[in-house]
C-alpha cells in the first residue's frame, strides 16, 4: 500500500494517476460499521476493474473545529489505522492534514482537488460523512456529480444502537468491554513498550509489567481487567490480569499519573524494553484503595483466579470456576 502524506493544497505529483474506487473516512477504530464501508469497497473496485484507494484525515478535525471539545486520543492512532487499513488490500491511502488551512477547503475544491483530480471513479463513504467549510459536503451532493458514481453505506447498528466510534469511546470510559468489543469486532488492543515501574508487585507476590503506551491511545476505565498479551517479535500470547489506574493504595489519586500493569500468568521473564499489544477481554472491577496490603493482596488473588476462567472460557480450554 502506497501512503501518500498530504498537508494542503496537494501538489501535483501527489496525485493518484490511475483510475480508483476510494473510501473517505476517519476510521478511528476500524470497527464493524467501516467493514461494511470496506466491503462496499471491494465489490465496487472489481465491478469496475479499479485500484482501491482511502482517503483518511489526521488529527481528527475537531482539533481544529471544536477545541473545546478536542479529541486527542485515538481508538487505533494513525500507525494501527493504517496498518489495518492494507490488510483490506489497499493500493493507495491518502492521509490529509487537517489542519486550519484544510479546514477552509470548499466542498467545491474538496470535490475538484481530492476527487476528480485523483482519479476517483467510484465514491464509497458512510451515510454521515461531510466535507468541505462548515460541513457543507454531503454524500447527497456527491451523488448528483456525473463525474464519478457515489456508494452511500447505510447506519449499522447492534441492539438498536448505532455502531460508532463515539459509542465505543463511551463504552470504553464505562468499562463495558463486551460492548466495545462487539462494536468493534475484535479485541480491543492498546500497543505498548515494557518500562521500568515501582517494582513493588513483585513484594506482595503479583509481579507486574508496566505498559507505556506507543501512541496515544483511548485507556479504558480505570479498574482491573482480564487481559492477554502478546510478547515480541515471536507474537506468543500470554494471559494475565491488569490494572489501569493510579493505585491508591499507595498513591494520592489526584496526583497520581494512569498507568497500566499487567500480571502475566506463570511468566517470570525480563522484558524490559520489550514490544507488547494488551488485548482487553474482561473488566472485572473498578480501582479501589484498601485499608491494607493484606486486603489488596486477598482481593488480587480473587482478581486472578476470576481471570484465568474468563480467558480459560474465551481460549476455549475445559474448565470449571464456581465464581
């Protein structure tokens, strides 16, 4: 997949010289509604015989549109979007710097400039997608350009709610892992590098492998969490049990800084330095402060033991848990 970085306007030999079917979005997530966008894709291109094309934005446009409001933080930050991107067989992805300038951009020009200019033969976006000043672009007004044909993929929805990426972000912020896990269509993961914490787990029996995030993730709620994790360029999956939060136990929460630690199961290695993906399974309870170590200590081993059957259950392994 050929990605093409553009900060506005584009130059010439940035465009795309053949002819394209492109989907327009943000993607943040990737979830199951842009599958459908994806899918849509695909048919259209092979009708058509065309090279399959995405143009993506970065940052998200309310940085620049409501700052109020900003949103910083990412379902999957640019990198894991554009690697989940090519896995859809992409040949072109065109990532647009949305900044003030862009944001002055037309819906005219956005059309001439970003479209007709690029080759876009075939439009594929969600039923909500705008564009141009003020959002004045539509996926209506796409559809009465003769220039190109415009596919308009409709709402998908999962208990009679919307799947977006706001909902999942909401769930995520609630703890509710089975929702954002449904909406998503996978595993939520959080990429990371092992750094060195307090080491203090590792005097009350839980030894745990402090996870800085690679980028800048949306970190579920604060609490506990069933958890896999994968380790290294040998991609081995480990399971185990995190806490996200600030331990106030031991720490003044308003001062604290969010961390997140993971006590990998029957696992005694040094991975410091080490790459490693935290995949969310199961929120399990939220961060409390206990009046002692032996309380905390009580409480992680239940913690553990309800972890191990949830992700026993969710590797498909035979067991039984009186939870």
């Amino acid at each position: 997949m050929k990605v093409i970085e553009i900060t506005h306007p584009i130059q010439n030999e940035q465009l795309i010289k053949e002819d394209v079917a492109m989907a327009f979005g943000f993607f943040d997530g990737m979830h199951r509604g842009h599958s459908k966008v994806f899918e849509a894709l695909d048919i259209r291109a092979k009708e058509k015989n065309l090279k399959k094309a995405v143009t993506t934005f970065d940052p998200h446009p309310s940085v620049v549109l409501n700052p109020e409001r900003k949103r910083t933080d990412y379902l999957t930050p640019l990198s894991d979007k554009l690697e989940m991107i090519e896995q859809h067989d992409i040949d072109y992805c065109i990532v647009i710097n949305f900044s003030s300038r862009f944001a002055n951009v037309t819906a005219e020009e956005f059309i001439k400039d970003y479209i007709i200019n690029n080759h876009v033969k075939e439009v594929v976006a969600g039923f909500d997608f705008t564009f141009g000043k003020f959002g004045k672009g539509n996926m209506a007004v796409l559809n009465e350009i003769d220039e190109f044909n415009t596919t308009i993929v409709g709402k998908l929805d999962l208990d009679s709610e919307k799947i977006s990426t706001t909902s999942i972000r909401q769930a995520l912020h609630e703890g509710n892992l089975q929702k954002a896990n449904d909406e998503l269509g996978y595993l939520y993961r959080i990429k990371g590098t092992v750094v060195q914490g307090e080491k203090r787990g590792r005097t009350i029996g839980f030894p745990t492998a402090n996870v800085q995030p690679s980028d800048d993730y949306v970190l579920p709620k604060k609490g506990v969490y069933a958890v896999s994790i994968e380790i290294g360029a040998e991609h081995k999956i480990y399971r185990g049990v995190a806490n996200v939060g600030v331990k106030p136990t031991f720490h003044d929460p308003s001062k604290a800084e969010v961390v997140i630690e993971v006590n990998i199961f029957d696992f005694e290695e040094n991975i410091y330095g080490e790459r490693v993906i935290v995949y969310w399974h199961h929120y399990l309870r939220p961060e409390v402060k206990f009046d002692g170590i032996d309380a905390l200590v009580s409480q992680m081993n239940d913690d553990k033991e309800r972890a191990k059957y949830l992700l026993a259950v969710d590797f498909g392994d035979d067991v039984s848990y009186n939870i």
